[in-house]
C-alpha cells in the first residue's frame, strides 16, 4: 500500500492561512500619525461645518441652520472684501509673475553667478509673511521710516507728501468696487510680490532650461527677434507652468494673512481688509465664530477649486 506524505497538504494550509490572515503590524506602525492626523485635521473640518450651523447666545450655542451663510452674503463687508481680494491678487499676480519671468530670462542667459543670484534672490521666501509686514511697515513710518523722507516731500507727492499707513483710499471709478485701490493696497502688493518673486522665479528658470535649444536657435536663424522669439515660442512653450505658478499665487494670496495683520492691520479703515483678513476680524475681534466658520467653509471651497484646476493643468502638462 502506497503512504502519501502529508507535507504538501500542510505547506498548502499555511498558505492559504497566511493569505487569509490580516497582518496588524504595518497598521498598527502608523496608527499613530493616522491619530495625528485626524486630531489636526480631520476633525477641525468636521467642527467648523457644525460651528457654522451655530450660533452663540447667552444661553449658550444655538442651531440656526444656514443663517450664518446668509448673514454672512448679505453684508457689505464681505462684499467689500471680495472686491479688495480681486484687487489684490490681480495687482500681486501681475507685478509677481511680469518680474519673475524677466528675472528667470536673464538668469537663463548664461551668467557665470546665476548661482549666487538665485541664493541671494531667494532669501525672501524664507522670511514668514508677519515678518516681511513688519520690516515693509518700518520703511514708511512716518518721520522714522526709511523712506518717509522721500514720501512726506510735497514736491514729489503734493500737496503735503504720501502717508502710505494712513492716506485715504481714492473715490472708486465704480459704485461699490475699490479701484483705484488704496496707496496701503499698493505697497501691500508690493511687500507680497517681493516675498514671493523667488519662488516665481524658480518654476519659470525650471521652464525655461526645458526648451530645446535647436528649437530657439531656428528660431533665430529665420529672422525672429528677441522679443518674437519671447513672444511666439518661449512664452507658449512655458504657458502650462506659468499657469500652474499663477494659480499657486492665487491660492498663497487668497489664504494670506500674515502680511496685512503685521503691515497695514487691514487700514486704513478696511482699505486693505481680504477675504482672509475679514475671517480674522469676524472671528477674533467680534468673537462672532460661527459666521466666521461659515466664512472659512466658503474659502475652502475656492481653494479646492484653485487646486482642482491646478492637478488638471499639471497632468495636462505630463501628458504631454
């Protein structure tokens, strides 16, 4: 009689046991961070959706449904700071993206210290937003600034000199829309595209060495000049990236704060007063938290349709 071993059969369960069983252990390596994560994160947006539906009374919170959305839509200072929010990131995209890409065509000329500009250019994108306000707000203090001097002379800003923290705004060209934008709006365009002018010039300098070199040297030989060249193949050729870059800056100056807190404090009056600075406002100075999550919850709305556009660009691109 022929014995069959029963090794195989043996070999065959441990198998298929160790095919059913669950290993714990990976799971349990990053149940930690996962609990970080859900402490810092997940639930702050779960609270905030609730807390918009409150609203605070004596008595303690009160559920009002969608009351703060509305009150929130219906009050001419969200309104106000929408049309500040357009003027400043069309003013700061702008002047940012127009500098960035001169500043990344002459760096991709070939300068032997292109290296040392691009470290001395980027030391202000390390710099925290509250400290570059603060520095750009020491310049023009009046009688103290670095620059009083040359504001406060009647000759150059008649009739009695530019007080850039407190002048008032220009009567608007339209009803109910801030343009021309306050000289505070100004400088604060200025102090934001200033921080942010290294990043920009890095992606666009990252573009601009991708072009093929045959591509520019024909383009070249059949007569273009350096402004068509510019105009009609580096231009389109990096279109993707500066579009990607733009909608960066639109998303940095939409959730930015820092930067009107420490320079300008949202004034004079509420001529510098973003959508993200009348978030701080309602919530920290009315103490009116549940309009203020009611606002936050629009804000994410906007920012997850800048990234939605963003990851679509960018896949676009790699397709390509």
């Amino acid at each position: 009689m022929i014995q069959t071993s029963s090794a195989p059969t043996k070999e065959l369960a441990q198998a298929r046991a160790a095919r059913t069983s669950f290993d714990w252990f990976p799971f349990l390596m990053v149940l930690p961070a996962m609990l970080i994560l859900l402490a810092i994160q997940v639930y702050p947006i779960f609270y905030t959706i609730i807390l918009s539906a409150q609203k605070r009374q004596p008595a303690g919170w009160v559920f009002v449904g969608l009351d703060n959305f509305a009150r929130l839509l219906r009050s001419s200072a969200f309104a106000e700071s929408v049309g500040h929010t357009v003027i400043f990131l069309t003013g700061y995209t702008i002047l940012t993206l127009s500098v960035g890409f001169i500043i990344a065509l002459l760096l991709h000329n070939g300068s032997v210290l292109a290296g040392s500009y691009l470290t001395i250019i980027f030391i202000p994108w390390i710099l925290a937003d509250l400290i570059v306000g603060v520095v750009f707000r020491l310049l023009v203090l009046p009688d103290y600034g670095l620059f009083s001097g040359i504001l406060q002379d009647p000759a150059l800003f008649p009739p009695s000199g530019l007080s850039v923290l407190t002048a008032d705004p220009p009567k608007p060209w339209i009803a109910g829309f801030p343009f021309p934008p306050s000289p505070a709006m100004v400088y604060v365009m200025l102090a934001a595209a200033w921080r942010s002018i290294p990043f920009t010039t890095i992606l666009l300098l990252a573009a601009l060495q991708t072009i093929n070199k045959e591509v520019m040297e024909s383009a070249r030989i059949d007569g273009a000049g350096n402004w068509q060249t510019i105009r009609f193949i580096t231009i389109p050729l990096i279109l993707p990236t500066m579009v990607v870059t733009l909608l960066n800056l639109m998303l940095g100056g939409v959730n930015g704060v820092g930067m009107i807190f420490s320079l300008t404090g949202g004034g004079p009056g509420t001529s510098t007063e973003v959508i993200g600075y009348l978030l701080y406002s309602i919530g920290w100075n009315s103490l009116d938290f549940g309009r203020a999550a009611a606002l936050s919850i629009l804000m994410a709305f906007i920012n997850l349709a800048l990234i939605v556009t963003t990851l679509r660009i960018t896949r676009l691109q790699m397709k390509d």
